[in-house]
C-alpha cells in the first residue's frame, strides 16, 4: 500500500468555522501515525475525510496515484471502495452473535465463502488473543476482550489501512496498557498502515513511529516520538507532549527574577539566539550541587509529591514556581532551601516557534 497524502485539505461544518485548516500531511506506508491533539482540534474530522464518511471543502487526498478526494476535480471516492478498516470508540458488537459470528459478519457482507470466512475470523481472533472465547457471546466478554473483538473483526478484512479513533479510551488503566502493546504487535506483524487517534500524548508516544499534533484545526508538527520530545517545533507542542508539562518562562525586555537569571544563561551559552521564552522539562530541572558551570539557582521546597515510582517537587525559584521530577528518592523537605540546576533549555522566539536548544554542550538543534 503506498502512503496516503493529505494536500490543502480543509473542512469546514455548514459553512461555519474550519475543523480542519489547510492540511498538509504524509502517513507513509507501513507507518503508525498518530494524529494527537486536544479534543475539537480536528483529529476525527481528518479521520473521517481520509475514510470517506467526511467530504473534504478543499484539498486533495490521494492513496499514492490514486486520487480519493479532490474538491477542485469533484472526485469522491465512498468509503467501501477506499480499502480502510475503521474502529471507532464505541465498538458496538451484535450482542445477539456470537464472538466468531461477530468476526465473520464484515466477511459475510463482502461475500466471502463460508470455509475461508471460519477460517480468516480464527486466524483474527487468534491474532488478539481471545480465539478461547470465540463461541461466547459480547455480554460475556470484559470491555478489554470486546475491545479486541472489534479489532479482529476488522482484521479479518484484511484492510491494508487501520483507521482508529480513540479505541482504547473506554479501557482501564491496565487494559489499555495492554492493548497499546497488543497495538503495536498487530501493526508489525501485519505491516499494515495505521492512523491512530488520540489525545493522549503517552499513547501516541508509546506507539506511534510518527506523530502528528494538531491544535485548533491547524498541523503543528510530524516527528517521531521521540524527536517530537526532544525537538518540539513550537511551545504548544512543547508544552502537550510531555507529563508533566515543561515550564515555559516568558522573558520580557528587561526580565528580573527567574526570567532574568535564564535569559542571562541562556544570552551568555548561545549569543546568537533573542528568546522571548525559555523552557524546562520538570524532569530536566534536577535538585542538588550541580556537576559543572550550568544553570543554576537557589531554591526554596515548597512540597514534596511521591508517586511511587518518582517524586514531584514544588520549588519556588526567585520570584517563580517550578515542578522538578526525580526519578530517585528526593530527602528535601518543605522549607529546605536546595539548588537546583538543568543542563537543557529550549528556547522559543516572540512567534512561539522553537529557535534552540542549549544542553550543556552549546546549541542543539
Ligand atoms: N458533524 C459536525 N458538525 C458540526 N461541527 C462539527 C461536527 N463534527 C465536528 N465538528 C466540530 O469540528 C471541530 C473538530 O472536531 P473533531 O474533528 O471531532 O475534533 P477532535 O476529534 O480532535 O476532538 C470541533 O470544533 C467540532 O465541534
Ligand atoms: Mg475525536
């Protein structure tokens, strides 16, 4: 299956303000994208364009050659001809078919023969794990097992594109945990092409080989995880992925306190950048003597949070309150005055976008 391409792509609802606004976007074949953003940014909306349930209002959106949408040619492809399996958050089984039925009926629909149908709804129901319960029916399966009910009746279609809306959203904690790891097996082992939707930027970042971050209609930037972490492209990004959030410190013309003594930092490391801001991941700000000439600044502790397995520390620095995330166990306690220190800033210009970054070294990009 070659990559879906999304060109100029907007959508506006009866008229009204855009969901969707100028999209330009690559899900490469064999990708697992996740399209992440806060809820009304338009992640179901370009969803559903690229299934077809959605008609685009401008733009183009094609299957390698093969054009399924194009506004301007008044070319439309419907969805049964488009070659997608779609999941949405409400799985809706048939409660009145059993598992494997279930499984079998999108096979049914398209006509399959009876043997081949039995044996590619096994072979689904096989690939997430609940062949054991396929002659019971839904209301004897837990949300999770349903979950992937829904999953292998799509499966066994055999879509070389998975479209997913927030499937997981109704699962447990610990089923979700699961079923992001059962994800991330079927994706492999089938190659086929996933978009994912969620809102959830620790899904997208456990999952995803490419993410994309929408906010307000608007594409903020493609990235692998992990690039996405280390490089966001603009403070919104910056600031939605990643838990908890980074600190962004606003640097005025003449900044006093916690901004002055950053940007101070930050003008004497990289004298070529003018930031309007400077941000710190919490678990980037550390607490004790710092091991060279790095940033660093007297701090009061203002409460100690464990959560088990790290330790979130309120700080009042100069004028300002921070967040630091340890990963061993902090002996500070209110009231104590420490020092804390960081060894990577990122550095955002008066428009948002991200100019540099400084990590102990010099610049990064
Ligand atoms: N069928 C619809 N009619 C009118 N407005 C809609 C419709 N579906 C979505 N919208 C609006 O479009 C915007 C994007 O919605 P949506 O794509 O569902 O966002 P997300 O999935 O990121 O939460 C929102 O402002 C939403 O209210
Ligand atoms: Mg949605």
């Amino acid at each position: 299956m070659p990559a879906i391409t999304l060109t100029g792509v907007a959508k506006s609802y009866g008229g009204g303000e855009h969901a969707v606004k100028n999209l330009d976007l690559t899900v490469p074949d064999g990708a697992f994208m996740c399209l992440l953003g806060p809820s009304g940014c338009g992640k179901t909306t370009t969803l559903r364009m690229i299934a077809g349930l959605e008609q685009p209002t401008a733009g183009t959106i094609a299957v390698g050659d093969r054009v399924l949408d194009s506004v301007e040619r008044g070319l439309y492809v419907p969805p049964e001809k488009r070659g997608m399996g779609l999941v949405f958050q409400n799985y809706a089984l048939w409660p009145h078919l059993s598992v494997r039925d279930n499984v079998e009926f999108g096979l049914r629909m398209r006509k399959v023969p009876a043997p081949e149908r039995r044996a590619r709804a096994e072979a689904a129901l096989k690939m997430v794990h609940v062949d054991a319960a396929m002659d019971r029916y839904p209301s004897q399966l837990s949300g999770g097992q349903q979950q992937r009910v829904a999953l292998a009746r799509m499966l066994a279609v055999n879509p070389s594109v998975l479209l997913l809306d927030e499937p997981l959203s109704n699962l447990d904690a610990r089923l979700r945990l699961e079923m992001r790891a059962e994800l991330k097996r079927i994706h492999e082992e089938s190659g086929a092409t996933i978009v994912f939707v969620t809102h959830d930027q620790l899904e997208a970042l456990t999952m995803a080989t490419d993410v994309a971050v929408m906010n307000e209609g608007e594409l903020q930037q493609v990235a692998a995880p992990m690039d996405m972490y280390d490089r966001p492209a603009n403070r919104f990004v910056a600031e939605f992925v990643g838990s908890p959030p980074m600190v962004i410190v606003d640097v005025g013309p003449s900044p006093a306190g916690l901004a002055g003594s950053l940007l101070r930092f930050a003008e004497s490391r990289l004298p070529e950048c003018s930031p309007a801001a400077v941000g710190i991941r919490p678990e980037a700000l550390r607490l004790g003597p710092p091991p060279g000439a790095t940033w660093c600044e007297e701090a009061v502790v203002e409460a100690v949070l464990p959560a088990g397995s790290s330790w979130t520390v309120r700080l009042r620095v100069l004028d300002t309150e921070l967040y630091a995330v340890s990963y061993t166990p902090v002996e500070a306690a209110p009231g104590d005055v420490v020092t804390c220190w960081t060894e990577r800033m990122h550095l955002f210009g008066a428009d948002g976008a991200r100019l540099s970054a400084w990590d102990g070294m010099g610049a990064v990009a």
